[in-house]
C-alpha cells in the first residue's frame, strides 16, 4: 500500500505530510529536515506480511529525534523495529551511543527507548515491525543486543532471510505461507537478539571478533569514506575499543589511519571523476561525497597524488571513453 509520495504534495505542505505519515506509523517524534525549503521528497509504501508489519521509505535528507516525552506517549501495545539501509549512510544513536548504518548492517530499535536517527542527502530504509510482546525480550537485552548485533554468529544468517523477505513483499502479503513465514522471521530475530545480548560472554566469539577486528575496522571505514565525522574516536568507538588500541592495532599492520583514510577517499573519488554515470555532479559535489571538508583541499591532494587536477582528470577519462566509442 502507498502510504505517501510527496511528489504528489504541495511543497508548502511537503514537511507536514511527512511527519504525519511518519507519526502516524509510530510513536511521536520530532523530524528534521536537511533542505526544508525545497529539498523534501519522500516515497513511503506499507505491506502486511501475515501478521509483521512492512514499513519502507526512500526520502531525502532528515533526522527525527525521539525523547524521553516522546516515549512516555507510546502506544500500549510498543514494537521493535529491524531494519535495513539499502541506500545511503544511516546515523543512529541510542544512549549517547553513536553508530553509522550501511547496507551490511542491521539496524534494531526498541520503540521505548530515546534515540536520533537519519541520513544525508538521498537514502532508504526498509523496516520491519515486530510485536514486543511476541518476541518476549526485555527492553534492556533488546537494546543491549541492538549495540552488538555483528559479535553474533548469526547475524549474517539472519541478514540473508531479511533481504529475501524484501525481495518481493508484494508477493509474500498475498502468500498462503505469509503466517508461518513472519512466525519464523520473529523466531529468528529474537534468536538474534538473544545471541548478541549475550555474545561477549562467549570466549569463542570474543576470539574472533578479536582476530577479525582490523579487517572489520577498514571493512566499516570504506563503508563510511563519506562522513567526514569518521575519526578515529567514532571509528573507535564503534568497535567498542579505546583510541589507543585502535592506533596500536593499525601501527602493528603498517598503516596510518589518516594517510590510509586519505588515500581511500581520493580512490573512491578518482572512480567517481572517470564514471560517466556521475557527470552531473560536480566535482564539489564528488568532493563532499568521498568525505572532504571542502573542494580546494580535496582539489590540493588529488593534484599531489596524481600529479592533475580533478576537473583535468575527468576530462582525460572522458576523451579517452569518446576514443574507444569512436
């Protein structure tokens, strides 16, 4: 079902019709836009998958804020969403905990519980609504396992069955085996959740996560090369490590976080110049994208690595792409 398409709105009325749409399936919030004045537009789609709720949305930049008030006006029958970032970069942070979301991560909110959460620019976010009292977790395991959801073995498991769940929801509302099929999905959540709440207490997997944890660190870093708040106190701090460790673990590899970070951003940036799929943006535009504070420093280091300027260099690419055409 089509819950909304702000193209079909006014764009006077843009901001409102989104906050009721998005209220109207959830406790209240407060929601900031990223460009109020003419930026809003948002496409927002609902299915009902035996008894799961489905909730999907690909809308421009915003961020709603959910409080203490906010929560105490909760429904009295709360839910735990899980969701997933198909689009864009996703910030999220639940008490004082900041976390960036991308298109490998699982993202579990506990409707009573105060959070931020939101994106830049262009992203998606498909949700699925889960009854609390069908999964029968406290709040405190659901919002402890929501800060450690990849220590657990099954996260990946569980993040295959949800993708294929959105592969065709359209299909799956009108299924004979919708029922036993959101039964088997909330099973899975919650075995989830169950596994992460208590996966430190696991030596088997702190081993792991301990001889995966620099491979996870650059895996999450180059998922991130956009957001120029990815320091190395954010970085740390999402890896649940001190900045200290996080220095020592990148000196023993050989590797500079800022030089490694640098290098990193110029590459995606170079593929993004030579790609005639990003001949609209600027190259300011590319420059914000791969995560620099502005276009003359990102314009400073592209001419010391490649010895060109970013407009120079894009230009080669494409006589070169017109050469091979012709």
């Amino acid at each position: 079902m089509l819950l909304l398409d702000l193209a079909t709105v006014a764009p006077r009325d843009r901001a409102d019709a989104f906050h009721h749409a998005l209220t109207d399936s959830s406790v209240p919030n407060d929601v900031v836009h990223e460009e109020p004045a003419s930026g809003i537009h948002a496409r927002m789609r609902m299915w009902r998958v035996g008894d799961l709720h489905l909730f999907a949305t690909r809308n421009s930049g915003f961020e709603v804020r959910r409080t203490e008030r906010h929560v105490r006006h909760h429904r009295s029958n709360p839910i735990v969403s899980v969701s997933l970032q198909p689009e864009g970069v996703h910030r999220a942070e639940v008490s004082g905990a900041r976390r960036l979301l991308g298109p490998d991560d699982i993202c579990v909110f506990h409707e009573l519980s105060p959070r931020v959460y939101g994106w830049s620019g262009d992203g998606a976010s498909q949700s699925m609504m889960f009854d609390m009292h069908r999964l029968g977790l406290p709040v405190d395991v659901v919002v402890r396992a929501a800060e450690r959801l990849r220590a657990s073995p099954l996260h990946d498991l569980v993040l295959a069955h949800l993708r294929g769940v959105w592969r065709d929801p359209d299909g799956l509302e009108a299924d004979p085996g919708a029922r036993h099929l959101a039964s088997a999905t909330t099973d899975l959540v919650r075995a989830l959740l169950v596994s992460a709440a208590h996966a430190e207490e696991s030596a088997e997997v702190r081993s792991v996560m301990d001889d995966t944890l620099l491979t996870r660190i650059m895996t999450h870093a180059r998922r991130h090369l956009a957001d120029r708040a990815l320091t190395p106190e954010r970085i740390a701090a999402e890896h649940a490590i001190s900045v200290r460790r996080l220095y020592v673990l990148l000196s023993g590899a050989g590797l500079s976080l800022e030089q490694w970070l640098i290098t990193e951003r110029l590459g995606k940036a170079q593929g993004m110049l030579a790609a005639a799929r990003y001949d609209r943006l600027t190259v300011a535009a590319i420059a914000t994208r791969c995560g620099f504070s502005s276009p003359s420093h990102f314009s400073r280091r592209f001419q010391a690595a490649y010895g060109v300027s970013p407009s120079e260099w894009r230009r080669l690419k494409r006589e070169e792409a017109m050469g091979a055409a012709g």
